[in-house]
C-alpha cells in the first residue's frame, strides 16, 4: 500500500518532503489540506491532534516532522538517491545542515510572514528586525560554505538540500538574499541535471519563480 502525505502545497515543510518523494520516484498519496477534500483536514485532526503538517501515514503508523519522514522514505520506500549519507560521520554533516536551513533560514522566515498577517496591534517588530538579522548572518555563512559546492554538503544531492530548497525560495521573498552572497544567490536557483517532479511545486531550488525573481 502506498504511504499517504496530508500535506499543503504551499507549505515550507511540507515541500520539504514533497522533493524527496519526487526526486526518488516514490509513490504516494496526496492528502491535500484546505482543498475541496474536507476529510483531509478531519482525518489529520484524528492523527495528529497538533494539526501541524506535513504527516506521513505508512501501513499504519503515522510519522511526524518532516526531517523524520525523509529518514522514514528512505529506510522504508528507498530509492536511487540515497538523501542521508550511509556513513555515519558524513549522516552528520547532512543533518547538521538540514538543522541549519530549518532553524536558521526557515525560522527566521517563518516570523517574519506570521507577523505580516497578525492584526496590527498584536505585531512585533522587533523579533522581526531580529529576524532579518538572523537572516543576514545565516546568509553570511552560508555564502563562505556554498562558495566550492554545489549541493549543500558537497557534491551530492540530500536531505540538507531538501530543506534548502522551500527555506530559501520563501526567505529570498522575505529578506532578499543580497548580491553581496553570490554563492547563496547561485545556490538558490540551483536544480538537479535530471527530470524530477519539480514542477509539481517550484522546480530545483528556485525554479521558474527565482529565473524570474534573480
């Protein structure tokens, strides 16, 4: 039985996951939220009373946190792309930037849009300055790093660039990555040299949305 996603298309997080699935050819259920499908919504309620999403279902049990469902694909649905390292000490550096891009860069940016929807008396801005330098620095590094890679740890596509991929895409909307970080800015538009189901959501790192927003 195919594992089923309840998921949000536009979701940071959720798209997190949604590029493991494609880049690996898995097959999948797509429980989308707040579409048409009102059962969707119910049935996460029922699964996970938090009704944070994205959650996974397979055969049964369900799994939470997408950084845990990526790990939970690749042992239980593998495929050609392996997104954590079968070498413990490089699985490290994988997940130390995958920690990297949701804390850091997803985050930050994740305060900085809830605010703009709160009612204007209950804004805060300043954890939104703060954010934007949380930004600014994260950017900072991540320039140094990006400047001899071309994936996020090195040569090989992983989970690290599959949080990447949404925490950037949204930040850049944000807290435009600045031209002084031209290995983060070259970074963002990058996408895989092979036909993936990209283009059910952005499409690479950036996708059409960063060729037209450089």
């Amino acid at each position: 039985m195919k594992p089923s996603l309840y998921a949000h298309p536009f979701a940071s997080y959720c798209q997190k996951v949604l590029i493991a699935l494609y880049e690996n050819d898995t097959a999948f259920m797509y429980r989308e939220l707040g579409t048409e499908d009102p059962a969707a919504d119910v049935e996460l309620k029922a699964l996970w009373p938090l009704k944070r999403f994205p959650v996974l279902v397979d055969e049964g049990r369900t799994v939470i946190e997408a950084s845990i469902i990526i790990e939970h694909l690749m042992l239980r649905h593998p495929g050609p792309i392996r997104l954590l390292p079968e070498d413990p000490i490089a699985a490290l550096e994988v997940r130390t930037m995958d920690r990297f891009f949701d804390n850091y860069v997803m985050t930050p940016m994740q305060k900085i849009v809830g605010d703009r929807i709160r009612p204007e008396g209950a804004r805060d801005p300043h954890g939104v300055d703060e954010s934007r330098e949380l930004l600014d620095s994260a950017y900072r590094w991540l320039d140094g790093v990006m400047r001899d890679r071309t994936w996020a740890v090195g040569d090989a596509f992983s989970l690290a660039d599959c949080a990447a991929a949404p925490s950037l895409f949204y930040a850049d909307w944000v807290h435009e990555i600045a031209e002084a970080f031209p290995a983060v800015r070259a970074y963002r538009r990058r996408r895989p040299q092979k036909p993936t189901g990209y283009p059910r959501w952005f499409g690479g790192l950036g996708g059409d949305f960063a060729a037209q927003n450089p």
